[in-house]
C-alpha cells in the first residue's frame, strides 16, 4: 500500500481519482493573479474535452451534462494549465477569462468575506464586472 | 424560490451550506500570493473553531475528527480571512503559514501539473520545502 501511495503523490503519471459520482473538484484560478475564480466538478470525459480543447468544461450535476464554461455567457476559459494535489483527487486549473465568471455578475464567485468579528456577517469586497440580466437574458 | 436565491447569493448573512455529510468544502490560499495550498473541508465544529481561533482547523473524513492544520507538523494556518461562494456551499481561506503545507513536503499540494499536450504524464513544479521524515517521524 505504502508503494501505491508513493506513486499516487510521488510519481509522474496522472491518475486522477475521481470520486463515487464519478466527478474530481476543480478550484478555477486567473493565471495572472492566482484569485480563486469558481469551483466545480468535472467527471472523465469533460477533463478529456477540457484537455482537447483548452476550453474550461465542466459536468453540471444540476443538468447533469458537460457544460463548456461561457457557453451562453461568452465569457469563456483559456486553460493555460491543469495542477493536480498529493493524492490526485482534486485538481487547480489556471486559466485566462474574457469576462466575470459568476453568474451573479462578478469576476469569480468569492466576492463576500466574513465580517472581522463575526460568525454570521458578510460583507461584499467584489466589484460587479457585468450584468446577469444582459448576459443570461434572465 | 428565487427570493430565497437572490438571498443566499446577494444577501450579507452567512449561511454556509453544509453537504449531507455536514462537510463544507475549503480552499486554502496563501495569503499573500493567492497560491492554493490545499483543498480541505469543514465540518460545522471546525468552521466554528477556525472562527474562534484564527487557526485553520478542518474536519479529517479519515479519523473522523477535528483537525488543527498543524498540529503535529507545526505549520499551522493564521488566517486572515475567509471567503463565501455565490451559493454559500464553498469557502477560501486566506492563510499566512510557517511552513510547507502538503505531507509530501511542499508548500503547497499542487506541486505537479500536467504536461503540456498529454493526458496522462505530469511534471514536477513545486520546490520540496520540508523533509516529511524529520516533520513527522515516518
């Protein structure tokens, strides 16, 4: 066992281990700024589009379907490259974006932090970058 | 339903959404250089303790129970402040840390990426920063 692990976190061949949906999570980061954009999950065959096409594509357990992120936005992911943790079962993609990558209007999902203090406060630090009623037509 | 949405993803209250195991998933950053060092999760208890501590504190799924990051090696986490996603079902988790933060010795866990044009070789990135032997008599 001891062996296997070693190769898992030591060695050089990608195993990604996806978990019992089928599905690995992937934290979604700018390549220039390392902000942590979105977080998702991706099962076998959208990391293998991802990998094909350099697009950001993901599986949307909600409509239970590969999902090309921007696909209705627009505002698509350039993959400029895929890390993967000790025990391969999580993955950081770094990507370069044309536009704000929450659906709620911002540049990536994160922008509340809670309150200095507080168990129970938010306050915003993101910056609306465009509009979802424009974007998704909502 | 929508009411409720627009609550949880414009409203300042933090509602963190635990998933049926009553985990949280965390992604921890480097403070200062937004670098991800891991990807972790909470349970209620440890969102409550990291709050009240300021120390990074997750729930480990393998001995089933609350875990000081730390602990054993030293590295502890300071954490300087925590983000909420859109839908309140992930966190960040802005750290300043002491020492490498993966047991394989590194700073952080995303120390391999994959090869540029394969789907299956990695190749070494990240800079070994601790002999995990001497850390944690293995």
């Amino acid at each position: 066992m001891a062996a296997k692990s070693n190769n898992i976190e030591e060695g050089l061949t990608f195993k990604p281990k996806f978990d019992q949906q089928g599905l690995i999570p992937v934290v979604t980061v700018d390549a220039d700024s390392n902000e942590v954009l979105m977080v998702a999950n991706m099962n076998a065959a959208a990391l293998e589009a991802t990998l094909a096409s350099g697009k950001g594509t993901y599986f949307s357990r909600s409509r239970a379907k590969l999902w090309v992120k921007g696909e209705q936005s627009g505002h698509e992911q350039k993959v400029v490259e895929i890390m993967v943790d000790c025990d391969q079962d999580c993955l950081v993609m770094k990507v370069k974006v044309s536009g704000g990558q929450c659906h709620v209007g911002y540049r990536g999902c994160f922008y509340r932090r809670v309150k200095k203090g507080s168990s129970d406060q938010l306050e915003l630090v993101g910056r609306r970058v465009f509009d979802p009623k424009e974007v998704y037509g909502k």
